[in-house]
C-alpha cells in the first residue's frame, strides 16, 4: 500500500519541508540525485554541479539548496518526487527514506503540528528595527540617501566600466573624505566591539585601498567579480598581474598573495567571502605561466575578417548594448531553440576534425578560442583551417553540430556573435587573456574550477597540451616550486606519450612486467592512474568508501580507492609493479563484492577494470597471449 495515493499535496508539502534538512544530510547522494534527473525533477547542469562536489559539507549545503529549489519551483510535482524516491532500489540506499516512509505509513508522522509563519517573524523584526531614536533615525535616513547617490553612481558606471578613460571609474577615488570619515564613525564595527576590518566597512563596500610593495592603487569589487581589469592607479585600469609587475613582484607569481588590503592578502579576504573572483580572466587564475610566443596570435585572410565584420556589425544591431560578454551569453537561453538551448558544451565536426565548442568562450569567427581538440583550442576559424586547409569557405557552414551547420545555432541566439564593439576579455585580448585561452579553464581530473567551493587552489597548465591541473590532482604532485619557474611545464601525460613508442621496443610477458622495479616505471604507473582518474567522471572510485557507507567495513575488510594508490605512489611505499597493479586490481574486487545487487555501480567497475587492463598492455607492451 503506497501512501503517496492518500494524502493529499499539502500534506505531501508538509512532509517535504519538515524533513528536507534530514534529507540534504544523506551520505552519499549520486543515486537519490540520479533518481530525481531521471524524473526530470532537476535539470542535467544542476545534476552535474552537485556530482562534481568533494566536500561532504559543500555537498549537504548544495542538496539542501536542490530540495529547497524543488519546494519552490516544482511543487507541483510533489507526488512524482515521492514516488520516485520511495522505490525500493533508492530506499535500500538511504536509510533516512526508509524511516520517513514508515512514519508515513503507521501514522507517527503529525500534520495537525501548527509551524511558525514566517510573515509574523518578519513582522517582529520590523518593528524592533524602529525601536532607536529619532536621532539614530535620521542619521540612518542622511545614510540611506547617501547609499542611494552611490548606487545610482555605481548603475551608470556599469554600463560602461569597460572604457577606461571615462571619468565615472576615476570619480570613485574623489568624494568628499570629510563626509565619508564621519560615516566610518557611524558604520565602523569597531562600535560594536566586533571587528575593525575595513573591507566590512560600508564605504567600502564598492572599493578597497589595496598595496603591492610600495605601489598603492584602488580595487573595484565588480571589476574583480567579473575577471576585468579592477585596480584603479593614477586614472588606468590595471589587472592584479598587471599591478603585480608595476610594482615589481612579478616574481611572486600569485597575485592573491602579493596584493594586499592593510596588510590583509587579498587570497584570505576571498576565502572569508569579502571578495569574489570566479571566472577571473586576467591570466593569474593559472599559476604556472606557459611560455607565450609572438606567432600565437590570431592570423586570418582579409576574406576571412570582412566575413566577421559583417557578422559582429550585424549581432551589434540586434543587441541594445554594445558590451556583450560570453558569461551574458551563457545566461541569455531563447525558450524555443530546442536541445541545444539548455546546452554549454557542443561536439562539433569539421571534415575529418572533431571537438567540443565552449559557449562561454565563443565571441566570433576569429576571436575567442572556443573549440577543444585533443592537441588545442581553436578559434572557429583555426579549427575549419585546420580539418580542410581553406581560406575561402565560411566556418559557419562548414563546422557542424549534429549535423547542422553552426549558423543554426547562431540563428537560434544560442551562440551570440559579439559587438565590434565589444572590449570583453575574448574581442580585445591582452597576452595574459591570449596566454589563458590556451588551456582549459577546469582542472582536467577533478573538472573543477579555480574559485569552486571554499578552495582558492590555482590551475597549472601544461606547455604542450590544453590540460590543466590542481597541483595536488596531477601525478607526481607539483611542487610549490614548480609555480615560481618561468621554465615549460609538461604534463605526465605528454611526457609519457614523447617517449612511449621508445620506451619498450619488445615485447612483454605480463609476468616480467609485473616484477619490475617500480621505481623504473614511476611515469608508466602515474599515467594509467591518471587514467582512471579522468575515466571515473563521477569519482566513485577517487575517495574512501568507509566515509559515505556505513556499512562498507563491514563486507569489505580492505578498502581501496585511487587517492589511496596515488598517496602511495606519491610516498614511494609499493616496490614492483605488481604491488602497485595488485592495489588497482583491490579497487575493482572490492566494488564488485560490495555492489552484487547494484548493477549501476557493477558495471562502472567493469568498465573502469576494462580500461586499466587494456592501458596496462599497450604501456608495458604486453603480448595478448600472455595470459
């Protein structure tokens, strides 16, 4: 007998909202997430920006968020998302539902329990907020006007904060500091016997006075938020790298540690949450700097750009602003562009030539390189010269996305052509942006951000390829000193493929190489984990099971996990290979014990056991009938 059928959706939403806290607290939740995108109760980019999450408290924070947005937007649906978490499968997963369904069904759970409203709450607030003074109270009215000038200042500004010699970005650094001073007095939390930092100061709240050495220049929040160049010095526009070299630490290589707010890094004000800094575009996101050589730049034939002309002079008359940036692009989804609306990522082909477009980089045919191939990134224009040699022909017809020409997705505003006008960080590049399209914006093995979660952890990226990598997630670690070098960097995965076709000439039986010193074939060994690292897109297998299944100890006497082998590899603990392959080998036994009645989680470790056996041939060379 299945409850759903008699209660009615108030009831349900009762139930929903009381017990959405013991819900987000759920150890491990892919397979409720799962569930509820197979229901088409959550769309596939929130379903992927949960997964991605490491943190066990990030990843609470973030369901709660999923559940909380679910009782706001898709109430409606409160009875499919009942029963499609209270099947079987899911329940013997999650003990918390097993607990809420049995309340359901033998009656303990109460509907008649009257909660707050949340109005009366608000209410009482309001009017303790109006207990002070009539003095207090105009003083608060003098602010409130004040901060009303400011924001209407700050709206003006924005609208063309891009061009750097206007006098509206200038007119920060000039109010009367005789007015502001009393409105430190007023607003500083130093009255409250709390903090005296100056960033949560409402003067500041736009602006901070930031220093590197002896170079002092102002910091615009918004500029900053939105990766632009945002430190103000005798009326130009600086970014932190930039600022970084005028006043001559360029050796420091990490701008978030060098530039500094009363002797404050500007890396512990963004970890507190006083600043913010995603999607930075500045070129100092990427600690590692790649060699940048002249010839990188954009090279077209005049047919080529008299085509993007016409192409940006026509996007400029269709957009009301001129400054269209790609992260306006990524928010701006037409309603009826069917299934490639919702979509950020596109495989696109061009003759022989396959790669993956990134919305948030494409601006036009010759600028922005959008398109991902195994050995680049690639403006649209690059990559239809790179699959058919050609000058003449347009790339909008010639690159295709599921077999339709690229104009389909132009037509359809999913792809926005930039402004001639625009001067985003993809239309007028500096060499710092240049030197960043050249690598990926994620890290290849964990696909997160710089500036994700609560981490600040930079990217390094590889000379050779477009790869980049948290220092921690790459094989062998990279050291800190690594950072500092102006020397090529090449990851183990380029490394290994220079040398592989040398490296074993003959052939092995599995037996010798499996007695082989590890110390001789560190590379081969870094380069199949990292192989399954990148293989494991959901990281299933990256961290200890014991942490999010109570029962796991239980039926498996030895866990195993890949950031286990990989600290052991790091720590030079194995001796041959064989110790190292037997430690892989205890991932995948381990998951089939565990996972007998669960055939999702079975067969990814089939799957992953496939890759690590086949990897492990072509590497040491094995023969096939060795076994």
């Amino acid at each position: 007998m299945d409850p759903i059928d008699f209660l009615e959706p108030e009831e349900l939403l009762q139930v929903f909202h009381c017990k959405k806290t013991e819900m987000s607290c759920m150890n491990n939740p892919h397979t409720f997430l799962s569930q509820l995108r197979d229901h088409n109760l959550i769309s596939d980019d929130r379903y992927k920006k949960v997964s991605r999450i490491r943190s066990k408290d990030n990843m609470k924070k973030a369901l709660y968020d999923v559940l909380d947005w679910l009782e706001e937007e898709r109430s409606q649906h409160i009875k499919v998302f009942w029963k499609c978490v209270f099947k079987d499968t899911i329940m013997n997963q999650y003990p918390t539902l097993q607990l809420l369904r049995k309340s359901l069904m033998d009656g303990s759970f109460h509907f008649d329990t009257q909660l707050p409203e949340k109005v009366e709450i608000e209410e009482t607030d309001r009017k303790k907020s109006k207990e002070p003074s009539e003095d207090e109270g105009k003083e608060k009215q003098v602010s409130s006007e004040k901060k009303k000038k400011k924001k209407r200042k700050q709206r003006s500004r924005s609208a063309c904060d891009l061009e750097e010699e206007q006098p509206g970005p200038s007119s920060q650094l000039t109010p009367s500091p005789k007015k502001k001073s009393k409105k430190i007095c007023f607003s500083s939390p130093v009255k409250k016997g709390e903090k005296s930092d100056i960033w949560t100061w409402a003067i500041y709240k736009f602006q901070l006075p930031v220093s590197c050495g002896a170079q002092k220049g102002m910091l615009n929040r918004d500029r900053l938020a939105k990766g632009e160049k945002c430190i103000l010095v005798n009326k130009q526009w600086f970014t932190p790298c930039e600022f970084e070299r005028l006043a001559g630490k360029q050796s420091c290589k990490n701008w978030k540690l060098s530039i500094r707010c009363m002797d404050t890094p500007l890396l512990t004000l963004i970890q507190e949450g006083h600043l913010k800094s995603t999607r930075y575009k500045g070129g100092c996101k990427k600690a590692k700097k790649p060699l940048f050589p002249s010839d990188t730049f954009v090279i077209v034939s005049d047919e080529t750009e008299d085509e993007d002309k016409e192409d940006q002079e026509s996007s400029s008359e269709r957009e009301a602003s001129p400054d269209v940036t790609d992260e306006e692009g990524e928010t701006e989804e037409q309603p009826e562009t069917g299934s490639g609306s919702s979509k950020t990522v596109f495989k696109v082909t061009c003759g022989p030539v396959a790669g993956t477009l990134h919305k948030k980089r494409f601006a036009s045919g010759t600028c922005g390189k959008c398109i991902r191939t195994e050995t680049s990134w690639m403006s649209p224009v690059e990559f239809m010269k790179e699959a058919t040699m050609q000058t003449d022909a347009s790339w909008k017809k010639d690159i295709l996305w599921e077999d339709k020409p690229l104009s389909v997705l132009i037509e359809a505003n999913i792809l926005k052509i930039h402004s001639l006008l625009c001067t985003c960080n993809l239309c007028k590049p500096d060499p710092n942006d240049l030197e960043n399209q050249r690598n990926d914006d994620e890290c290849c093995i964990c696909k997160s951000e710089r500036g994700e979660e609560e981490e600040e952890e930079q990217l390094v990226v590889c000379d050779d390829c477009p790869r980049s990598f948290h220092q921690k997630c790459h094989l062998p670690y990279v050291e800190d000193a690594v950072l500092g070098d102006n020397r090529p960097w090449i990851c183990t995965f380029c490394v290994f493929r220079s040398i592989q076709s040398c490296r074993y000439p003959d052939e092995f039986e599995r037996e010798a190489a499996m007695s082989h010193r590890i110390s001789q074939h560190m590379l081969e060994c870094h380069y199949l984990l990292l192989c399954l690292y990148i293989a494991d897109e959901r990281r299933t297998f990256a961290t200890d099971p014991s942490l999010y299944l109570g029962d796991y100890t239980t039926v498996i006497k030895t866990p195993m996990w890949l950031g286990n082998v990989a600290d052991k590899l790091q720590e030079n603990h194995y001796k041959t290979v064989g110790e190292f392959v037997s430690d892989v080998e205890l991932i995948f036994s381990n998951c089939a014990s565990y996972n007998r009645c669960n055939a999702e989680f079975l067969d990814m470790g089939v799957r992953l056991k496939e890759l690590f056996d086949e990897e492990f041939k072509k590497v040491f060379n094995i023969h096939e009938d060795a076994d």
